[in-house]
C-alpha cells in the first residue's frame, strides 16, 4: 500500500526521534563509562606469572571484557623508560601486535595525543586508537603515572578498521636502583563482534610478551643517556639527553 504524505512525514519524525534517543543513550552511557579499578581491588584475580612479571584480571562493570593489571620489575632505569615512552613510534617496537604509531597533533610533554594500530588475525578487522597521553612525576618520590584514554572523534575513522572507542590504561613506573617496577591497568571495549570470552582469554599474554619487549627496547642504544627534567617544585615537566 502506498503511504500518503501524512504517514511519510510522521515516518520521518518517527525516526528523527529514534536517532536522537539513541544519540542520547549513547551519550548517558558514555558519562557513565567505569572508572579503572584500583590497583589494591581485593577482586583482582592472579592469572598468569611469567619471571619477574604478574598478571591479574577483573570483571568491569557494564562490560563483557575484563580488565587486566600487569606488575613487574624491568631490568631498565626509569629514564631508558621514559625515553621510550616519549617516542611516538615506540609503540611498534614494544606493545604486542601493534603495527603503525604516530604523533597527532602538536601536544606537549604533560598532555599529547597519538594514534596507533592492533593487528588483529584474519579475518577480524584491524583496531584503530586515538590517544589522549597525560604524563606527570614528582622528583622526591620519583615515580611517573600516565594515563592514557581514547579520544576516538579526535581523528577521522578509516573504513579499513575498527576505531574503539572505549581503552582506559595506567603506567605507573617506579624506580628500583638500576631497574623499575612497572604497574600496568588496562581495560579495553574492543568494538565489534567479538566474544568476551576469547578475548578474556587472551588478554594475559598481551601484557606479558609487550613488558618483556619493552624491557628489551629500553636497553637499545638509542634509548640511553637520557634524564628526567623537573621544575623548581619537583614536578616532572619533560625528558631529554643528557648534556655531556
């Protein structure tokens, strides 16, 4: 049966009205997106030791996915660390299957933003990521936090790959003499259909394999001579090569 003018218009409302309560059930439950669960959760569950490294999970409220906690020593100084971590690029060189990373945008030491690329086994499509990266010290306890959050509207979606919208993640680093223990929070929505369980499955080994890569990449040569740079109050406003 054709519809008349009438039924079209309100066809249109109709859907007008749908798209804009959706719009606003997305946007509720993006403010109401879980904090990451403290590093002392009674709840974190041991799944994996691997030498000098830990890995624990935890359920995440509103989320199929569990969150994982990696903590271990690195046989590296904390500024080998964080020479890497101010490296846009490092991320191909350390983080399990990440294949592309770049700068985007200006930015600044304290708050920059990046972007970067999971493979993922065929035929599950690639996963794209636009990072937020905030970065604060304090020279007397002599510990470095970064958070990092994705921004996924920052950066136009590429149709070739899936941009998730929703990654939260914690580096604490903390120096120990010559080496550093490193506490890793994470919890990601990779979008798409996959099943929670075989990413749950999964997850330890991603923390695992990339601590242990980056305890590798922070010895390279290129990576050393570096010092942490404070401000008169002890805050850590960058890093750089050490002046001969």
């Amino acid at each position: 049966m054709r519809k008349t003018r009438a039924h079209g218009t309100a066809g249109r409302a109709s859907v007008i009205s749908g798209l804009a309560w959706v719009c606003l059930i997305s946007a509720l439950a993006a403010s109401a997106r879980a904090e990451l669960p403290a590093e002392n959760d009674n709840a974190w569950t041991l799944r994996k030791e691997d030498g000098q490294i830990r890995v624990y999970t935890i359920d995440q409220p509103g989320s199929s996915f569990k969150a994982f906690k990696a903590v271990g020593v690195i046989d590296a100084p904390i500024e080998n660390l964080m020479a890497v971590m101010i490296n846009p690029g490092s991320c191909v060189e350390w983080v399990y299957n990440c294949t592309e990373s770049r700068a985007l945008g200006e930015g600044a030491f304290h708050d920059r933003y990046a972007y970067s690329v999971n493979d993922m086994p065929w035929p599950v499509t690639d996963r794209d990521y636009v990072l937020r990266i905030r970065t604060r010290g304090n020279q007397s306890s002599g510990e470095v936090v970064m958070d990092l959050n994705a921004t996924p509207n920052k950066l136009a979606a590429n149709e070739d790959r899936v941009r998730v919208d929703r990654s939260d993640t914690l580096y604490r680093f903390t120096p120990e003499g010559d080496s550093t223990r490193m506490v890793w929070i994470q919890h990601t929505d990779p979008n798409g259909s996959l099943p929670g369980w075989l990413v749950n499955s999964l997850l330890v080994d991603i923390p695992v394999r990339s601590m242990q890569a980056l305890e590798r990449v922070a010895n390279f040569e290129k990576y050393q001579g570096y010092e942490l740079i404070y401000d008169e109050q002890g805050e850590l406003v960058g890093v750089d090569r050490r002046k001969p």
